[in-house]
C-alpha cells in the first residue's frame, strides 16, 4: 500500500457542494420569484377590487331574491274557468232525455 504524496482536501468536497447549491439557488430563483410576485399582484387586484365583489354580492341576492317572490307569486295566482269534469253519461234512453231536458233549461 502506497501513501499518496498529495495532502487530503476535506474543503474540495465541500466546495463542490457549495457550487451545486449555488448553481441552483441561480437557477431556481427565477422562477421562485416569478411565482412570489404573482401572488402578490394577485392579492394587491382582490383587495382593491374587494368593494366591487361585495357590491356584486349584494347585487347577486337581490336577484336571487326578486325571481322567487316573481315564481311563487305566479305559482300560487290561479284562472277562473270552468272545469268539466268529464261526468259520464247514461245508456238509458229516459235518463238520457231527462239530462237533455235539463239542458236545455239552463242558460
């Protein structure tokens, strides 16, 4: 067994570690940011358009509203007709002459 005549370098490893690391964070960092600006511009736009969804809420319930009253109102209105009820008529001729001599009564 031989004895390398170079000293050991505990540090290359290391820094070839700390390279990596860096290289990375450089990589990542665009798109890190990307995605952390856009949430924030996301949450800048809700809160100053937070007045107008609320006025849209409102508007939104007040519609809900207004269509329910308008189809109970319609549902529960009713037209005065005649109904037949679809009485059944007799075979027999005497009957049958009596309901048209009644008939004929009525106006």
């Amino acid at each position: 067994m031989t004895i390398s005549s170079r000293p050991s370098r505990p540090w290359g490893t290391l820094g070839a570690g700390a390279a990596a690391v860096a290289a990375c964070a450089v990589c990542c960092a665009g798109p890190l940011l990307a995605v952390l600006g856009s949430i924030g511009v996301t949450s800048a736009i809700g809160a100053l358009w937070m007045p107008v969804l609320a006025v849209l809420a409102v508007a939104a319930g007040l519609g809900v509203l207004v269509v329910r009253r308008r189809r109970r109102a319609a549902a529960c209105r009713t037209v005065a007709a005649r109904a037949d009820l679809g009485m059944p008529r007799s075979a027999h001729p005497r009957i049958r002459t009596a309901a048209r001599q009644l008939a004929e009564l009525e106006p």
